[in-house]
C-alpha cells in the first residue's frame, strides 16, 4: 500500500518494483491506495496476503519494520491491532476496516500479513528518506522469505 508521490509512503509500490525482478511463480504483485474496498477485492480468497505499508510512530526509529500475523477470523480478534501505528499514508482507513468490512462480505484471504515500516518522511516527493530506503533491501528478503515458507 501506499502512495509513490509521499516519499516513504512509497514503501509499498517501492517493495512492488523490487520483486517484479524476481519473477516469483505464483504471486500476484499489486499496488493499493489501501482502500478497503480495493483491498478486499484483491485479497479475497487467497492463501496469503502481505500488505506493506508505512506508518508514523512516536518515537520514530525511521526504516525500522515489523511482521504482524494478523488474525482474521473473529475467534482470533486482536484488539491491539486498531491501538497499533497509525497508516503514514494519505489512506483515511486503514488495515482493521477492511478486515471488518471483508469479515462483513465473506472476502478475507486465508492469512493476511502485514510489515509495518516506520516512515521519516512523507511530504511530497518521489524519494524514500535514507533510512527507509536502506530498509528496502531487508524487506524485500523478508517477503520473499514470507513467500517462501507459505509454500512448504
């Protein structure tokens, strides 16, 4: 997720063109605005889902990134995961709406994933700040791991 023009929010379409190079059989890359209703459509049904996004945290350890396993079935609800880090992106809605929505419509994935990158900066530009943009190479290795293991 994320928007190309806010600098690290660019995380997610920057992940995006990272992997297109590493032809990975059988992944569906694509690049959200994070929309809800977007993002359930793109998910729904599928084994696994990974969503990469930036997020604005205080205190701020910019390039910094973490995995949560999101739980999506509502014997498994996490409410800490509305009390985590907020989206740095222009997106009003984030990750815990669209799982109720899909939750609400029967279009969750299997497993839905998310890396949460600390951002430095999202004001206009094209450019990932320093930080974030020497986090991409770890982050590409931890989604193609993340690949890697839903397949054995």
């Amino acid at each position: 997720m994320g928007n190309e023009y806010r600098r690290d929010d660019g995380i997610g379409p920057a992940l995006v063109a990272a992997l297109e190079d590493r032809r990975l059989p059988g992944v569906t890359l694509l690049v959200s605005d994070g929309e809800p209703a977007r993002l359930i459509d793109d998910w729904a049904g599928v084994p696994l889902a990974i969503v990469v996004d930036a997020v604005l945290c205080e205190p701020s350890a910019p390039g910094e990134f973490y995995r949560t396993d999101v739980p999506i079935h509502e014997h498994q609800h996490d409410p800490g995961l509305e009390r985590r880090p907020h989206s740095a992106g222009s997106h009003s809605l984030g990750i815990p709406d669209a799982l109720r929505l899909a939750r609400a419509v029967d279009r969750l994935p299997h497993r839905l994933v998310v890396y949460a990158v600390e951002a430095a900066d999202v004001t206009f530009g094209t450019d990932l700040s320093a930080p974030v943009a020497a986090a991409l190479p770890r982050l590409v290795d931890a989604v193609v791991t993340e690949l890697s293991r839903s397949r054995e």
